[in-house]
C-alpha cells in the first residue's frame, strides 16, 4: 500500500456536471479540500455531487461566490474504489479551483 498526496485542477467551462476527480478502483483517498475560486463580482452558484460506484449522483455541497473562494467540503471526505466527485456551476467559464487529496494504492496488497 503506498500513500500519494495529490492535487488535481479543475476549471468549469460549461454549466454541465463535470467530473473533477475519479478514483482508480484499485485505490481509495481522503480529499482535504475542494477549492473553488471565481474572480469576477457577479455571483455563480457551484454545487458538488458524489456519485458512488454504481450509484447517483448526491449533492454533498452548495456555495454562492461572489469573487472569492471557498472549500466545498467541511472537514474531510473519505472516498472509496471507484467513487466521483462532479461539480456544476450555474455560469460558464467563472469557476477554477483543485482538489487536494490523498490518495492510497491498494493494487499491491494481498489478498
């Protein structure tokens, strides 16, 4: 089991629901953050979903930015093989951020 501390970007360039991070199915991860940044004065309604391996997409977190930032997430997210964070934004092209998170490789475990 090997544990890798990672970071991946995400900008919405639409207002479709977009995945922003996909976990292996060999793998799970503890997300720290999801950082949401728009610069602009105008409020944009983000949202964020988990969808489960095999399962819906749920609603785990809702912000209105109004140039500034926020961390979608409260405290932690535990994430297992195979889950998908999304997100939407109402206006296109207004949302940028990332995802800090650990992730740990079970691939090489026994049994």
């Amino acid at each position: 089991m090997t544990i890798q501390y990672k970071s991946s970007v995400f900008d919405l360039t639409d207002t479709n629901l977009t995945t922003v991070l996909t976990i292996a199915t060999s793998a799970v991860a503890i997300v720290k953050t999801v950082q949401a940044s728009h610069i602009d004065a105008s409020n944009v309604d983000v949202d964020l979903y988990l969808k489960k391996s095999g399962g819906s997409n749920l609603e785990i977190g809702h912000a209105q930015l109004n140039k500034g930032m926020t961390n979608m997430i409260v405290n932690t997210l535990n994430l297992e093989a195979g889950d998908v964070i999304k997100m939407q934004a109402g206006t296109a092209n207004e949302i940028t951020g990332v995802v800090s998170y650990a992730l740990i490789d079970r691939s090489q475990e026994n049994g």
